[in-house]
C-alpha cells in the first residue's frame, strides 16, 4: 500500500479530516498479527489544537480482525475500537517538555513532522488496541477438550499388576 503522507503541523492548523479504509493484507505487520488477512478497518482522522495551544490529531480505528486463540489455536474475532489524541512535538526534546505539563495519561505526545505517514500511524493505532494473548472468551473445541479430560487412561503400573 503507497503511504499516505501529510504535513502534520498544516494538517492541524488547518483543522483538516480524512477518513477512509485500510486492509490488513495491506500492512505488514498488521497482517503478521491476524489470522484472516481479508479484514478491513476503517480509520478517521482530525487535525486541531489542544487546550494548551499545541498541534493535535485525534485518531480513530475501528474494525473486526481475527486472531489466533492462545488456547484452542482456532481464529477468534477482536472487534477494535480505538481513539486516540495525540499532541505534536517538533522533536524529542520538545516532546518531553510537552508531557511534563500534560496532567492526562490518556493524551499521547509524538514528534510531529512535515512528512507524517499516516497508514504507519494507523497500524500502530490497531496494533496497541489488540490484546498481547487473544483467547476466546469459551473456546469452540471444548466439549472435545472435556471428553478427552475425561478419559481415564490406564497407568502402566495397572498393566504390570494384571500380568501377575
């Protein structure tokens, strides 16, 4: 997939919105991480400025991926819904002097940039609202887990005390 790629600091002056879709089997790493690669997620994005004057983007990512169940290692569906603000620095520096004065956990700072690409910004949106370890919250299989649980195998100890 080409980036997609904007003037951060304009986009927020200008209080642009963008909005539109990006498929899974368009992104590396997201790909890497589902299991079905045909999903697609939508995303929106709005420029402005934060309550103490700086540039500002909120973020949205919304969508369904499936992802491989960390018990039954059967696909399981993850619906994200993620928004996120994310205030602009002009570097490291500037960025840390940013999250000094924030009294928001919530409220995210990056370095902004003239060349800001946009499907990468996204596909870290979708990455971090996934969870580390997907499960199922009752796995499809385990009626079959149960029964097999259930099964009383036979020690080979038994098998020594039948032979006398």
């Amino acid at each position: 997939m080409n980036a997609f790629v904007i003037d951060a600091f304009e986009f927020c002056r200008h209080k642009e919105r963008r909005q539109g879709e990006i498929a899974v089997a368009d992104s590396a790493r997201l790909a890497g991480e589902c299991a079905d690669k045909s999903a697609v997620l939508s995303w929106m994005i709005e420029g402005g400025t934060s309550g103490l004057g700086f540039s500002q983007l909120t973020l949205s990512v919304s969508g369904s991926v499936s992802l491989l169940c960390q018990r039954c290692l059967t696909p399981c569906t993850f619906d994200i819904a993620s928004e996120s603000i994310l205030i602009l620095a002009k570097d490291d520096a500037h960025a840390d002097e940013i999250e000094a004065m924030q009294d928001d956990d919530t409220i995210d700072v990056i370095v902004g940039s003239k060349a800001l690409d946009l499907v990468a910004l996204i596909e870290d949106e979708a990455l971090l609202a996934m969870p580390l370890s997907a499960k199922h919250e009752v796995c499809p299989d385990v009626a079959a887990l149960d029964a097999l649980n259930g099964v009383k195998k036979s020690s080979p100890f038994d098998v020594l005390k039948r032979l006398s």
